[in-house]
C-alpha cells in the first residue's frame, strides 16, 4: 500500500522558474516530512524537512509548504537552475505508527532548461 | 571521513545464486538500513537497524536477510536471486535512532538474469 503519493512524475521548468512538486499522505500519524534529492548515479541526499508543528520551511530557495488538514505536503524551488535538474523524493515517517521506518513517494524527475 | 561505503557498485548474478552486498559506515550511527530503487517505485525500505545486534523488516524483506554484529557494518544478504531481484540498493545512515537526517551511500545496481 503506497501512503504517500507524488505527482509530477516529470517536470520541465525554465531556468529562473517556480518548480512545485506536490506529496499526499494518508496516515495521520506521520510526523516527520523529508525531501531528498538524487543526481543520477548518486545516493539521494536530505535536501529539507519539515515536522507538522509548522506550516512552510524555507533554506534558500527551497521551501516545503506543509497542509495538515489536507494531508498534503509540497516543495518549492524558487529561481530554478539547470544545477537544479535532478529527482525528487517526498518521504514520510511515524514514530508512532510505524517506529523507525520512511516511507518514500514515486519520485519526481525535475529538467531545468537553460 | 568516507561516510557510507557500498561495494560492488555492480553485480550480474544468475538465478538461484546468492551473495552479499556490503555496507560500511564511518560515522559512528545507529541506524542503518537498506533500500531497493525501481523505476516508478520510489525507494522502498527492506530492513533496517537501530543498533548492533537489532535488526527488523521494512517493506519489501522477503529474499534478504540482514545482520548487525558492529556499529560499522550492515551486510545484505541474498540468499537465491530471483530476476525480481534485479534493482539498484542503496545502504543508508543515520545520526538518530530512526530515520532522519539519513546520509545514502553511492548505490548497487544488481542484474539477475
């Protein structure tokens, strides 16, 4: 059972644009939201997180906007670079439900054009 | 510091051989777990360790096994590769007793034919 939905799968977005990505979950007890971001050939790498206490979360031009009503979860890159193109994971986690375990979305492969 | 170090980085196996993929750490963590990366899956957790000598399943455990006998050290293990099998792992760290902040390492991509 995936708990946590990513969408897009892909995304094209011109240099110095707004990239969005968007993450769903179902299980109310997640508590701890993490973005990681992978080049290809590489581990992913924690990019940002965020815990249900707040609402966004910025470092430098990302930043996660969290709605807990909604179950709903986002990254924004503000002034998108070509450095930028990589794939991006949303990620969840319980300490309640589900102890020591993340739970990662689909992914999304973001390209930055010049 | 080499932070999370994964040997092979490539492996073709046969159907029904097994072997063990290894994972080392530098950094002194708990928690350590192993991941397998499908296209279109997302990553997927298969085991994971909150210490030496603790281990536990995650999503996907069946046809691995794992062991913690150090602090350093969280070997995967196949025990008869099936072509399901065939994905890229990924061995991963944390400072926590769970898994924040985890530091991944470079990856196995590993063919079973």
């Amino acid at each position: 059972q995936q708990q946590v939905k990513q969408s897009p799968q892909s995304l094209i977005v011109q240099k110095g644009g707004i990239s969005i990505i968007n993450c769903a979950y179902e299980n109310t007890a997640f508590d701890y939201f993490p973005w990681y971001q992978q080049f290809p050939g590489k581990g992913p790498a924690l990019l940002i997180a965020i815990r249900p206490d707040v609402s966004e979360k910025k470092e430098g031009r990302f930043t996660i906007s969290f709605n807990k009503s909604a179950k709903q979860f986002s990254l924004h890159i503000m002034d998108s670079q070509p450095g930028d193109s990589a794939t991006y994971f949303c990620a969840a986690s319980s300490q309640e439900t589900s102890g020591s375990r993340l739970t990662f979305g689909e992914g999304t492969q973001l390209t930055v054009n010049p | 510091n080499a932070g999370v170090t994964q040997t092979p980085k490539f492996q073709v196996l046969k159907t029904g051989q097994s072997m063990t993929l290894q994972c080392a750490q530098d950094m002194n963590h708990e928690y350590m777990s192993w991941y397998r990366q499908d296209p279109g899956m997302g990553l997927r957790l298969i085991h994971y360790s909150v210490g030496a000598g603790i281990t536990d399943q995650g999503e996907v455990p069946n046809g691995y096994n794992v062991s913690r006998s150090t602090t350093e050290d969280f070997p995967l293990r196949l025990l008869s590769a099936a072509p399901s099998q065939t994905s890229v792992y990924f061995c991963a760290s944390s400072p926590w007793t769970g898994p924040y902040e985890q530091y991944f390492g470079p990856g196995t991509r590993l063919t079973v034919t």
